[in-house]
C-alpha cells in the first residue's frame, strides 16, 4: 500500500519542522506524526484508557498525565495553553472527539471521501468496525510473502495488516472509523496533492 514508506517520510518531516515549530498544538501534532500515522491514534487510546468513568472527556489533570504516559515533551506552561485551547465550550473538560479533530492534520474534503471509501469497503458487516473477519474475502493473505514460505498463518497475516492502523500500545486488532481516518490524516500530510493521494487510495483498495 506504499504506507511504510509515507510512515517513513512523515516522520523525518515531523521531526525536521519541530526544531523551529512554535505553536504548541502543532508541536503536539508533529510530536505524535513523528511516531508515524499511527501516532495520533495512539494519543487518542492513551486518553481512552484514562477515561475511567467513560464520558469521553479529561481534566486538566488527566489531559497532563495522559500526555507524559505518551511520552511527549510538553512544556508546564504550555500544558494550561493547549488544554485551553481544546476546551472548547469552557467546561473545563476536553471532549475526545473535538481534541482528536483539532489535533490531526488538516485534510481536504475529498481525501476524507476517498479515505471513508475504502473503510466502507473493508468493513464487510457495516458494523463501524474492521476485524479479522472483515478482511476475509478482502484482503488476500496468500500472497504474503510469511504465508507462502509457511511462517505465518493466515490470521497472523491479517493481525499484521490491521496492525499497521493499529497504536503501537495498545493493539486489539480491530480498527474504528475514526482510527483508519486519524491513520490516513498522517499519510496524507506527507502527499501533495489530493490528486496523487487519491491515485494511491484508489490503487491500495482498488476503489
């Protein structure tokens, strides 16, 4: 699908514009793009975990542990700005789905059409969720160079595929909406043009 490579080259540019990067939610937004497009993603389970009492919403105080567990680097003083700034409605709380949105990287309209094409496509039942059994019929294993030589059944094929959208720390092999298009906005910040992203949607899912 060429995602390893645009990986790759996201993260080197993620690091590159860091070093003189001043504002704190694009900091923030480059510091998790240069862990790959799963990055953001990964922040988003962080902040999943914590929510103990399930509202989908953090305090300040779990906003600042969530993003030291991640391991970003976020100045104190900084921490108050950007948690200000997420909290939209002034309630003191950050909504995951509003602080997911502000954080991934700009997309225009018809990347997010193209990128919600091949979930669709992908998610066989149409219950919002890619899994294993989704990617039977989909995605062939066989071809997999581990299937062949007989390494690697073909669920450990599949887990592998899902694991490329999946968080490094928090892997459940099943991949939501919302999580293929927080994937697919870090892809997209290292592609051009939309016109070149589509070509490579279209020909990686054969929309």
């Amino acid at each position: 699908m060429g995602t390893a490579r645009h990986d790759r080259d996201m993260a080197v540019q993620a690091k590159l514009k860091l070093g003189h990067c001043v504002d704190p939610i694009e900091k923030l937004r480059l510091q998790c793009l240069s862990r790959g497009s799963a990055g953001i993603k990964g922040l988003g389970r962080v902040f999943r975990i914590m929510d103990d009492d399930g509202n989908r919403s953090l305090d300040l105080k779990e906003f600042t542990k969530g993003l030291t567990d991640y391991g970003l680097q976020v100045e104190r003083s900084q921490v108050q700005e950007l948690f200000t700034k997420f909290d939209i409605d002034r309630n003191g709380t950050i909504d995951f789905n509003e602080f997911l949105m502000a954080l991934r990287p700009p997309m225009s309209t018809a990347r997010k059409e193209i990128v919600g094409q091949a979930f669709r496509k992908l998610d066989r039942t149409g219950d919002g969720v890619v899994t294993v059994e989704d990617l039977q019929g989909v995605y062939n294993a066989k071809h997999h160079p581990k299937f062949q030589n007989g390494e690697w059944s073909e669920e450990q094929v599949f887990r592998s595929f899902l694991d490329n959208f999946d968080s490094p720390y928090d892997k459940d092999g099943k991949i939501t909406a919302e999580e293929f298009l927080n994937y697919y906005s870090g892809v997209s910040a290292s592609v051009d043009t939309d016109v070149y992203f589509i070509v490579m949607m279209k020909n990686a899912w054969k929309i």
